[in-house]
C-alpha cells in the first residue's frame, strides 16, 4: 500500500482512538486539532492567583487591548478584524461557550503556551504572569459583543473628525507629490 493510500485508514483509526462520535466529515482535520489540543492544553487545575474585581478586569483589558486586540479584537469576540474568520483555524469568540468552558488555568495555559499549528501565539517570556492572569480575568467578564467597536489599527483615519487621530496627512507629503487630494 501506498503511503497516500493509508492515510485516510490512519485518519480513521485517530478519530475512533480518539472516540470522536459527532465529527462532521468535512471537519475532519479540524477535529483531530481539536482532540490533540484537549489533550495537550495544561494548567487545568492552576489557580488564578489575582483578586476577582473589577480593577482586575480593567488591567486584564488594558493588557488585553495591547497585547491580543490584533487577532481578538477589542471585545475578545474578534469584533472588526477582517481577517478573523479566514485564518484557519479561525480567530474564535472568545466568549463562546467552548472558550468559557476551559478552566482558569487551562486559559492561563494557552496565553502562556499558544495553541501549536495555529495562529495563536505563547506568550510566555513577553507577558508577566500576574498579566496573563489579568487578562483571563478579563476574558472571563468581555464586554459584549461590539461594543468597543473595531481596533484603530483597522479603521481608516481620513476624514475622521474624532478627537484623536485627528491630524490630516498635509505635513507628510513631500515636494514632489505635492500632497494627494481624495475628492
Ligand atoms: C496573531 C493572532 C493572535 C494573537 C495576537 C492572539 N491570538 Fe489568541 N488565538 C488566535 C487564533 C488563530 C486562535 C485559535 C486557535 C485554535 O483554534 O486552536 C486563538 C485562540 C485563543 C484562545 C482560545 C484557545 C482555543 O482553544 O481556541 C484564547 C483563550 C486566546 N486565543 C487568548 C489570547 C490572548 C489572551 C492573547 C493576547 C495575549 C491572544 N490570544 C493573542 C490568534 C491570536
């Protein structure tokens, strides 16, 4: 047999090793990510050692808008980032029930050691420990859905009379160019 061959038989005997009953057929690959994360994710009894307050979640969100509103938004439910569903796997709701359903710890555990093979990152060495907990506080308590609106980084600036980002593009332009006009 051909190693082609084989590798639907070996995919099969993963899913029944791995006792996956409800998989979708066109999710196969997704599901047995998803078997090797559960069983790869630590920290499930880890105990978040920050107090559980409300000045502890606006931390966590600060670290949280720094560090993570790239991929999660500034919600924590992806809001306004246009790559979000396209990354494969995707940039999940973090306050979906799956996300919820880890432990503490186990959330800990994923901001520290990133999930392999996907896009998210560990960020263990960059972020102190006492803000990775923080900041699963905050996951823990996310605003909802749109609230906060899109990051700035994905928001485009012209014309936008706000208070901040409010300074036009005039000094930038050079000679040459003489400035570009949009109307
Ligand atoms: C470069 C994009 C990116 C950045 C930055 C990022 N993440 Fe993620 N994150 C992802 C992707 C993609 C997934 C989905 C991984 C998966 O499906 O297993 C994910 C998943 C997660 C999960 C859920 C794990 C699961 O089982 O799906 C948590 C919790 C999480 N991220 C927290 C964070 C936090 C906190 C930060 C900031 C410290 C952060 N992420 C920064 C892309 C990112």
């Amino acid at each position: 047999m051909k190693l082609q061959e084989s590798v639907p038989l070996l995919v099969a005997s993963l899913l029944t090793l791995a006792g996956c009953g409800a998989s979708q057929p066109s999710s196969i690959e997704a599901d047995i990510a998803n078997e090797v994360k559960e069983v790869t994710i630590g920290g499930e009894d880890w105990e978040d050692p920050t107090p559980d307050t409300k000045e502890s979640i606006e931390a966590g969100a600060e670290h949280f808008r720094h560090h993570c509103q790239v991929c999660h938004g500034l919600d924590g439910h992806a809001t306004g980032v246009p790559f979000a569903g396209t990354m494969s796997p995707p940039v999940p709701d973090l306050g979906s029930s799956e996300i919820q359903d880890y432990t503490d710890g186990q959330l800990k555990w994923i901001i520290e050691n990133g999930i392999r093979f996907t896009g998210m990152p560990g960020w263990q060495g960059v972020i102190d420990d006492e803000h990775m907990w923080l900041m699963v506080r905050y996951i823990r308590n996310l605003p909802s859905v749109g609230s906060l609106g899109p990051p700035a980084v994905y928001v485009e600036s012209d014309h936008n009379s706000g208070a901040e980002g409010d300074h036009h593009d005039h000094s930038s332009a050079t000679e040459e160019d003489g400035g570009h006009h949009e109307h």
